[in-house]
C-alpha cells in the first residue's frame, strides 16, 4: 500500500507523487491553478479556508486548507518514520 498522508477532514494523498507545496496566495500558483484544467484539480478544503496547494508528479492539483509549512513537515516526517502527522 502506498503511503498516505491525511490533509484534514478525510482526505489522503499519496506521498510518493508528490513534487511541491506552494502557498495558495502566490501570483504564480493562481496563474497555474488558472491554467490547470478544472478536472485535474481537488479541493480537500471541505469547506474550510484554502492555505496551499499540492502538485503531483501526475498534474493533478491538490487545494489543502492546511498551511505549506505543516504539510512540509508532515510529508518530512512521514519519509521518516511512517507516522501519522499530528493533527
């Protein structure tokens, strides 16, 4: 099984695609979020503020209502240990 990782409310990504975490706020990210057809793009937000997203290896898009620096330190810790972040 491929390791998960929670980003609140329920939802899980896979870890091994995951190439960056940006801010959501950032020009260049809106530009991409933009560009990014609407089908390859998940909001795992539930409803709560959008914070940051996920870019996969793959193209899809993730919208996380974590910030960038927890999801940062939860995909770090996961490489390390294989345990589930703290939230």
């Amino acid at each position: 099984m491929p390791d998960m990782l929670l980003v609140g409310h329920g939802g899980a990504i896979n870890t091994a695609h995951v190439i960056a975490v940006a801010s959501i706020k950032s020009a260049p990210v809106q530009r991409l979020l933009k560009a990014t057809p609407p089908e390859r793009v998940l909001d795992l937000t539930y409803g709560y503020p959008r914070h940051a997203i996920i870019l996969f290896a793959t193209g899809w898009i993730v919208i996380s209502n974590r910030t960038p620096q927890e999801l940062a330190r939860a995909l770090h810790s996961a490489e390390d240990d294989h345990a589930p972040p703290w939230w």
